[in-house]
C-alpha cells in the first residue's frame, strides 16, 4: 500500500477515534441500560455533526490555504540557495562553472 494511503488511513482512525470519545464522554450519562436512549442517541447525532462539520471547514480552509503556503515555502528556499549559491561563488572566484 501507498504510504500516503497509509497515513491518510491513520489520520482518519485517528480522528475518528477522538470524536467518538469526545461525543461519549458527552452525552452517555448511566450505564443502567444496554440500549442509549432516545437523549443520548440525539446528543451523539449532534456531537458528531459538529465535529464533522468542523472538519469540513477546516479542510476547506487548509485546501485554499495551503498553496499559499507552498508558494511561500518554495520562494524562501530559492532565496536560500540562491543566496547559498551567491556565498560559495564568493569564495571560490576562480571556479565559475
């Protein structure tokens, strides 16, 4: 399997697995009965829309954020070897290749 893959795999788990503890720690209240009840159903219905919802807007946000980042991220590594380039020709005159 793709490593990508994988890792898209474990931040899904990952997520996955803290809402679900977030949304019961929450809303189940007793543990006298097997079945949730009809409170309980609707607090995890609603817990787990708000934390899906969430992500939805998040991922939206870092999917228009994120090639900005990228740009900027490139950019400054230009500079750096650029400037790293204009040191090594500095000190070496003699070999300009």
């Amino acid at each position: 399997m793709d490593a990508a893959v994988i890792r898209n795999m474990k931040d899904f788990q990952l997520l996955f697995n803290q809402m679900s503890e977030t949304c019961f720690k929450t809303c189940v209240s007793t543990f006298l009965s097997r079945d949730t009840s009809t409170d309980e159903a609707l607090c995890v219905e609603n817990c787990s829309g708000k934390h899906i919802n969430a992500n939805h807007k998040i991922m939206e946000i870092f999917m228009e954020v994120q090639p900005v980042i990228a740009r900027k991220n490139m950019e400054e590594y230009q500079r750096a070897q650029a400037a790293l380039e204009a040191t090594q020709k500095e000190q070496n005159p003699q070999n300009t290749t």
